[in-house]
C-alpha cells in the first residue's frame, strides 16, 4: 500500500461520455460530486504482483444495477488510477467475471471472463510527478457494451474491475495503484476509510494469473458505468471520524450499519444520483426485504427498469425530493433512532428519478440494509 500524498488530479475521457452514463461506485463517499477524505491508501489488489482488483456486485446486497427492463447493461469502468510518476504511461484490463460455481468468489477459469479488454493506457505526460488519472473507459468498439441476464441465478454474483500488470517499482519509484478505503478488520492501521459493523464481508476480490482468488478488505472508487440512476444507502455514526470529514458512509455503514446500541445506535440516510436526469425528481420506497422483480407493463415506454420493494400492500413510501446537479439525499432514521430490536432483519431500499422534461422515469438499482 502507498500512503496518500497530495496528488494532481488529471480526468481523461476513453471512449464514454460522462454525462450520458452513471458509474456505479460502492465507495463511503460520491467521487463525482463530493471531496474524497476517506480515502485509507492507493494500492494494489496483491502488492506489486500482476492481479485484478474487482468489485463485487451481489444479488444479497444489490438488484437492478443496470436493469434495462430485465438485461442487465453495463458500459464499461470508472476507476481512479494512482500513478507514482505521471510521465511513465502505465498500461492496464478492464475485466467482466462471472461468480465461481463453488463458493465465493470469481469464477477465475477463462469460462468465467466474460469480457477483457487488454492493452488500455494512461495519458502521455511530461509530468514527473505523483498524480491520479480519473478513467472513464467505455468497453468501445471491441464490446460496445456487456449484456447480463438479470433474473439468471447464475448472475446472483458478478465482478467488474481492472487488471494490474505487474510493476516491482511501486510504490517507491513508479507504478499503477487504486484509491481505497480500508475495512475496519483491514489490519493496516488506516484513521479513515470504512465504517461496518463487526462481522461484515470483504467488499472486493483479486484474482491472480495462476488463477487464485481472494477476497481484500477494503473499497475501491471502481464500479461499471450503467445508464440506471443510483440508490446508495449511508450510515450514518456520529461517534467515527472514519469519513474524515462531515456527512454519511455511502458504502459498508449503510450495507452492515450497527444498531446494537453498544455503543453504536447508527442512522440512515439515501443517496440518489443521476447524470442522465440532473434535474429531475426522485421518489423514495422500502420494503421488509428484496420482494420479487416485478414490471409494469402498462407503463412501458414511461418506466424503465423493475421494481424489487413491491410487497403484498404496496410499496412502503418515504418520500419525493427534486434532484439537483444529478444528486439529492433523504434523511430517514437519525442516530439513535433505530431499536436494537431490528437487528437481524433485513430492509430493502429503492427509488424511481422521473425525468420531467421527457416524462420518462426509470428505477434506481435496489439496496438491501442488513441491520
């Protein structure tokens, strides 16, 4: 792992227009729009060796990332490239995998890669220094985008995510990392980063190119660009500084937030985000867990997607806010709030962003709070 130092922040666009796509991130804080002060290290999915760094998209935590009225699309990657000495262009993969068919995991085998995309590359640069590349690489012309069938039970699990050559330089002289935020359980003495409770599992995976696989205790900012508006649930502890600043853990503290009440009684908010409706409404429902995906067909052509906190009296609504800047947030439950009597039970979380300029609305992905 390298230690974070102030790095020269460089975007570059690689066949994908930003504004027309929206990049699935399960990170503490919004990359797009917010000051990243959680970020524990850069670093790589094994050291300086060759690996992929993988993002983990679950059906236990996740429905609908991507949902295009069933087939799930993505786009390509969105990731953060710490680089030890810009002028040294640094070459990577953009990789798609399936889950392994026993245990956890990716299916590392080349039956399991659904897509690979070699070759890619930083920028030229004359710049000596240490700096990040924002990459928004769309998969192009080799793989304009990547079909998935949502409903199959083999895609209860899926992985997207970049692979690392490997580079003996990093991280003393050069070399090609990712911005993290580490789990609490992670072992490496980060101040900022996740904020879980005890218990929860590793968000990321790597896999190496003998074909081994392990999980990694912390968060990347990488995640597949989808056309989907995004649902992201934020724990909320007022006794952690982990955020390194104010505001809501958009990522594990909302997955796995802790209302034992010894000490922590955690509070929820919700984070939906849209770059293809910036300025259009979005809707707020909940469920007692994931209900089955339903459509209504009535309403196609008018909305998008499927809905997956629908129970048998309907969907148990909280509220309707109009979006800004592609952003807006609900405060649900304050600190505090939630019994210890929950815990155990799970809640499943969901939003529709109705474009008023085109009268089209499209549902968020859904996300689980395992309480």
């Amino acid at each position: 792992m390298s230690s974070i130092r102030p790095l020269l922040a460089i975007p570059f666009l690689a066949g994908i227009a930003a504004a027309q796509v929206n990049p699935f991130v399960f990170y503490p804080q919004d990359p797009e729009r917010q000051v990243l002060t959680c970020t524990s290290f850069v670093g790589r999915p094994d050291v300086a060796n060759a690996g992929e760094a993988l993002m983990e998209v679950d059906t236990d935590h996740f429905r609908g990332v991507g949902d295009a009225n069933g087939p799930v699309f993505l786009f390509g990657v969105y990731h953060w490239i710490a680089d030890e000495k810009l002028s040294t262009v640094e070459t990577y993969d953009l990789v798609v995998r399936s889950a392994a068919a026993a245990g956890p995991g990716p299916d590392a085998t080349p039956a399991g890669e659904l897509l690979r995309i070699t070759g890619l590359s930083t920028p030229p640069s004359t710049n000596p220094a240490r700096g990040t590349w924002i990459a928004y690489d769309g998969f192009g012309q080799q793989a304009p985008f990547v079909v998935l069938n949502g409903f199959a039970p083999q895609l209860g699990r899926y992985y997207v995510g970049v692979g690392l050559p490997a580079n003996p330089l990093w991280p003393t002289t050069d070399g090609h990392s990712l911005f993290r935020a580490d789990l609490l359980n992670a072992g490496t003495g980060a101040v900022v980063g996740e904020n879980h409770r005890a218990g929860a599992p590793d968000p990321t995976w790597a896999v190496r190119p003998n074909g081994t696989t392990f999980s990694t205790p912390w968060s990347y900012v990488l995640g597949p660009f989808v056309t989907s508006p995004n649902l992201h649930v934020g724990g909320i502890d007022p006794t952690s500084n982990r955020l390194g600043g104010p505001g809501a853990n958009l990522s594990m503290n909302g997955l796995f937030p802790d209302v034992s009440g010894q000490p922590r009684s955690d509070g929820l908010m919700f984070r939906v985000t849209d770059n293809l409706a910036p300025f259009g409404i979005a809707l707020l429902g909940a469920a007692h867990g994931f209900q089955p995906a339903y459509f209504e067909w009535a309403l196609m052509g008018t909305l998008i997607g499927h809905c997956h906190v629908l129970e048998q009296g309907g969907v148990i609504t909280l509220g309707a806010a109009g979006m800004w800047n592609g952003v807006t947030e609900f405060s649900v439950a304050m600190p505090g709030t939630l019994s210890p009597a929950l815990m155990g039970h799970d809640v499943a979380f969901q939003a529709i962003v109705w474009d008023t300029n085109i009268n089209l609305a499209e549902w968020t992905n859904a996300q689980a709070v395992h309480l």
